[in-house]
C-alpha cells in the first residue's frame, strides 16, 4: 500500500511513517508534492533470526522458564545462531 493510499484511510502522518518505515518528513514531502513525486511503498519486514525458533521459546515461556540464558540454553542446540539481545 503507498502513502496516498493509508492518507486516504485517514492515517497520520506518524502513523504513515510508522506503517511504511519512512521518516515523517519523507512522507510529509511525498504527500506535500502530491502526483509529482514518485509514491512510496511499504517496504517488507525482514524475518528475525529467532522466528523460526518463536513456538519453542512461546512453549518454553508458558512452561514458565523465563530467564534469557536458560532459554538460549535450549535454542542454541536447535541450531540459534543469534544473541541473547535481539
């Protein structure tokens, strides 16, 4: 969806910014020069090294272990190449 659109919807300018990941000004500037300037797209997320491993850690927590270490204790030997700190 580009910003002419989520404007339509009613969404701020912050909100804008927010649902595309662009600075405020670049929207306010897109949106300011109307037609003339190129339209923005939401730019994809890029996955996390822990998705794939989020059911085992959401099961872990529910089990109630909820320090980091001892989670990563379990992830790591399922192949967790991440840190402790996302």
């Amino acid at each position: 969806m580009n910003i002419f659109d989520l404007k339509q919807q009613g969404l701020s300018y912050r909100e804008i910014a927010r649902e595309t990941g662009h600075s405020r000004n670049t929207v306010h500037k897109y949106l300011r020069d109307g037609a003339s300037s190129k339209p923005i797209e939401t730019k994809p997320q890029r996955n996390s090294k822990l998705d794939p491993y989020k059911s085992e850690v959401d099961r872990l927590v529910s089990e109630g272990l909820l320090s980091v270490p001892a989670i990563m204790s379990r992830i790591v030997p399922l192949g967790y190449t991440g840190k402790e700190s996302i």
